[in-house]
C-alpha cells in the first residue's frame, strides 16, 4: 500500500496567523496559487499556509525556499516579483 508522496522543488510558505490574515495573507497565498497553475508549475512549487511566524510587526510575512528568502509587509506587487526572482528566474 504505498502512495506516491512528491516533494516539490521549492515552497512559498504564507503566513495566516491573524494579524497576517487581515493584511492580506490569505490573499497572498490564493495569488501565488493562482500564478504557480497559470506557469505549469504545479508538483514542482507548492503553497504552504502556516500558522503564526511570530513576526506581527512585518504583516503579512512569507518565505520562499531553498532561497531562505523572508519578505514582510508583502502586498500583490511584490509577490509578483518575488516570484519572478525567486521561483522564475531561478532553476526549477
């Protein structure tokens, strides 16, 4: 009984604790969802909605990886480019 289980290649993590939530997260992470199926990327980027990062200040807050890359205060514009850098631009 073994299941296939795919690792993707990079992951956007969004931040949907409650103060995030209300700038804007939950936006944030339908957005990226959004563009990861218009490139063809699905299986190879994949959205994770995490609780709480802690950093309330900086709302809304997500990171992209492998790059490691923490963005605060993201807003529709700067998702568009942070994609561009760190999921298009960069080897899949």
């Amino acid at each position: 009984m073994s299941k296939s289980f795919n690792t993707p290649e990079k992951v956007i993590y969004v931040c949907t604790g409650s103060k995030c939530k209300k700038k804007g997260g939950k936006d944030l992470g339908k957005l990226f969802r959004g563009m990861i199926k218009e490139m063809g990327l699905k299986g190879q980027v994949e959205v994770v909605k995490t609780d709480c990062t802690d950093r309330c200040d900086y709302a809304p807050v997500i990171c992209m990886q492998p790059d490691n890359a923490w963005m605060p205060e993201m807003n529709e514009a700067k998702a568009k480019q942070a994609f561009q850098e760190h999921i298009l631009t960069k080897e899949v």
